[in-house]
DNA sequence: TAAGATGATTACGT
DNA sequence: ACGTAATCATCTTA
C-alpha cells in the first residue's frame, strides 16, 4: 500500500482548522496514532533526498498539499524558535580582511588586476627604477611585460571563473532555499545569511587565487630583476669611447649631463650607466693611477693622432682662413682630440711615452704637432715633462682640482678654442 | 679555478 | 642630486 494514500487515510478523521498556526491538539484516543503519523512525516522528509528525483518530486509534491502541512509547518516553526536557530543576526559582517586587502593593492600596484595597460607598465617602470637602470633595455622590458600580462590574463579568466561559480551557486541555493521555505520556515534573513557564507567561502577561493598570483609576480619580477642584475660588460667600443672621453678630460672627468646623455647614446647604454662608469673610474684611477698609465698612454695616443690630424687640418686652414676655424674634420661632438688633458697623459708616460707609440708620427713631427696643437689649445703647459704621472686637476688630498676643463664643456674642442683665443695672444 | 676586472649597489657626505 | 669610497656579484682571463 503507498504510504502517502495511507497516511492519508490515518489523518483522514482529524479536524483541523487549517490554520498554520493552530496546533492539532487531538483530546480523543487518536492521539498516539496521530503522534505516529507526524512521525512518519517527518521520516518521509527526511529521506525524500534518498529517492529519485521523480519520485521525490512527486512526494514533495503530495506533501506540499497534505492537510496536514500547515500544522506540521507551524510546529516547526516553533521548534526553530525555541531551539534558537533562527537568525542571530548578522552581526559577522566581513570585515574588510586586511589581508586581502594587501593582496588587491598589490595587484594593482603591479598592474595585473586595475586598469589594462597603463598599470603594468607603471609597475614594470617602477621595476626598473628601483635597479637604477632607465627604461630602455626594451627585450627584457618587453619580456617581462609579456610574462606579467599572462599572469593577468590568467588571473583575470581564474577569477571570472569563480565570480561565475559564486553566482551560479548562489542563485542555485537560494531557489532551493525558497522551495523549501514552503515546507520549512526559512526567513529572508537566513537566505541572506546562506549567501554571505557562499561569497565568503567563494572570497576564500578567491584570496587563494590572488595569493598565488602574487606569488607570481613576485617570482617573476625578482626574476626580472635579477636577469638586470647580472652585470654584463660593456661593449669594447662602448668601453672605448667611455675612456676616450676619461682620459681626454683627464684634468675634469666629470661629465656634464649633456655629455653623459651623448656618452649614453653612442655607447649604447644608460646616463646613470655612465656615471656608474665614471664614478668607478675615477676611484679607480685615483686608487692607482700606475696601473692606469698604460691605459692613459694608449688613449692619450689615439687621441692625439686624431688631435693632429684635425689640428694640422685646422692648421693648414687657418693659413688660409682666420686662426680661430676649429676642427673641420672633426664629428666628435664632445671627445674630441683638441682636449688639452691628453697631452697631459702624454707627458704622464714617465718618459715612456713614445712617439713610435703614435702611428704614423715620427718624434720630431710629434713634437711640432703637439707644439702646434698645446699652443692652439692653450695646454703648452701640460707638455713641460712631469716625470711622475700625476694629472694635474688631481689633487693631493686624492680629489680632483677645480675643472681645468669645464665639465660642462660637451666639445673639448669648442672649450679648447675659447681657450685657445685667450691664449694665443 | 683563482685572481683580477668591472658594473652595480650602498652608505655617507656635501 | 651628485660624488666618493667600500663592497658585492659577476664576468674574464690566465
């Protein structure tokens, strides 16, 4: 026999008044059957989830227009509210996780949650103004902005992905809720609650996800710092120009901005790489300038042939044209040959300089030229043979001399001449 | 592989 | 902000 029909049948012969509220409180000899039959609802709810689906529906259904529901309801109403089940009130708002807190500012700050592009390339300038290194160096620049929108990019589906799931989840639970507020007292408030505890259980998620997606990031921009880190050795050429223009401002070397933005530019590398580079050369060169005349000397040389050339160019002009036309074949902008230091790295051979050392120049003809040129650059001074090595400019406390050479002098040879037009008469 | 060279970083002074 | 001096970390060379 169906157990619904039956039910039916033992709860046939009991008044009610229908009302939810009112409690079927049976005086004549049914009461234990009664008690009985309230029993084996409450069974049948209980394991309504224990059967099919069709089955189930098709009871729930029975039971949701049993006569007895009101009353079954309204008991159970008053169970929950003694039990205390019902809402304590929300008083667990979440508040404002610090934590979590942490982990959205620094996603924002590095760029991956916020807006698209702007916020990763702050981030990866920031990167890189803390190494001290500009902003160019564009492979590794655009590598690690590569790597970083991919963590966004994940991030950004993981987190849709969830918001999703929140969502579909929520809304599943509370159409369940309603459903079953029909058979069982269930508040607003209690959905409400049972939604709060869905988002912070999904917000837990969440936080998981952000973490780790701060972890990313961090392993990738230490990385990325790290790749910058390594040093790597300038470029013979960069390296070359860098002591051209040390040891032909030997007296001053201390690069005007200008000239370190040009130093930068044709060596390829940094401004504040430049004045890394001359910041240790100068140390260094103080340190030891004995270790340093070879150098000196081989620089001093180049500089020199292409001083002479251009000089001897200038020269010949100037037997022609008036005596104040500067270097006609000189490119250099701020390196340039006329700079009266490098004969003071000549005279720093110790002697040793020689002229064989200068290609293409015999001793006599070296001598004219750097007559020539001292005179037209206003240095003949620097040529008196200073048996030790001591540029002058460098001072005995182990600091340099007011500029000889004005540091904001871009073309030595442009500074040359003004000296050379105050000298010369 | 050790020693030296070299670019970068740091602490401090001006 | 820039320079010096010391130091670190890595690269180069013998």
């Amino acid at each position: 026999m169906d157990e619904q029909s039956h039910l039916m049948q033992t709860l046939g012969g009991v008044t009610l008044t229908g009302h939810p509220v009112a409690l079927p409180v049976p005086h004549d000899g049914t009461d234990a059957r009664n008690k009985q039959d309230i029993g084996d609802i409450l069974h049948q709810i209980m394991t309504i989830t224990d059967q099919s689906l069709d089955e189930a529906q098709a009871k729930k259904h029975g039971l949701n227009c049993h006569r007895m529901k009101p009353a079954l309801f309204s008991v159970l109403c008053e169970i929950k509210e003694k039990t205390g089940l019902s809402i304590r009130g929300s008083q667990d708002e979440d508040p404002a996780d610090p934590q979590l807190m942490r982990l959205d500012n620094m996603l924002l700050a590095e760029g991956v949650s916020g807006p698209e592009k702007g916020g990763g390339a702050a981030a990866v300038a920031a990167a890189t103004a803390a190494v001290g290194v500009g902003a160019d160096n564009s492979i590794e620049h655009s590598d690690y902005r590569a790597k970083l929108s991919q963590i966004r990019q994940i991030y950004h589906t993981e987190l849709e992905k969830y918001e999703q799931a929140c969502n579909e989840f929520t809304t599943h639970v509370m159409n369940l809720l309603r459903e079953q507020s029909r058979t069982r007292p269930i508040s607003p408030k209690e959905i409400e609650r049972m939604v709060n505890i869905i988002h912070r259980k999904f917000s837990s998620i969440q936080m998981q996800l952000k973490q780790s997606t701060c972890e990313a990031v961090m392993i990738l921009r230490s990385r990325f710092l790290d790749a910058r880190r390594k040093r790597r050795n300038f470029s013979k050429q960069a390296t070359e120009i860098l002591n051209e223009y040390f040891y032909s401002h030997l007296s001053n070397p201390y690069p005007s901005e200008e000239a370190k933005e040009e130093l930068a530019k044709k060596c390829a590398i940094t401004v504040s790489q430049v004045s890394n580079w001359f910041g240790n050369k100068r140390i260094r060169y103080k340190k030891n300038i004995g270790k340093f005349q070879e150098e000196a000397n081989l620089y001093a040389a180049k500089t020199a042939v292409t001083a002479a050339q251009a000089v001897a160019a200038a020269v010949q002009n100037s037997q022609t044209n008036s005596p104040a036309t500067p270097n006609s074949g000189s490119s250099g902008s701020y390196s340039l040959p006329g700079s009266g230091d490098m004969f003071m790295s000549m005279t720093g051979l110790n002697g040793s300089y020689q002229p064989t050392q200068v290609p293409n120049t015999g001793q006599t003809q070296g001598d004219s030229i750097r007559h020539t040129i001292g005179q037209s650059l206003g240095y003949s001074d620097g040529l008196r043979g200073n048996p030790l090595y001591s540029p002058h400019g460098l001072n005995g406390n182990g600091g340099w001399h007011d500029a000889v050479t004005p540091s904001s002098v871009t073309s030595p040879i442009e500074g040359a001449n003004s000296v050379h037009s105050d000298t010369s008469n």
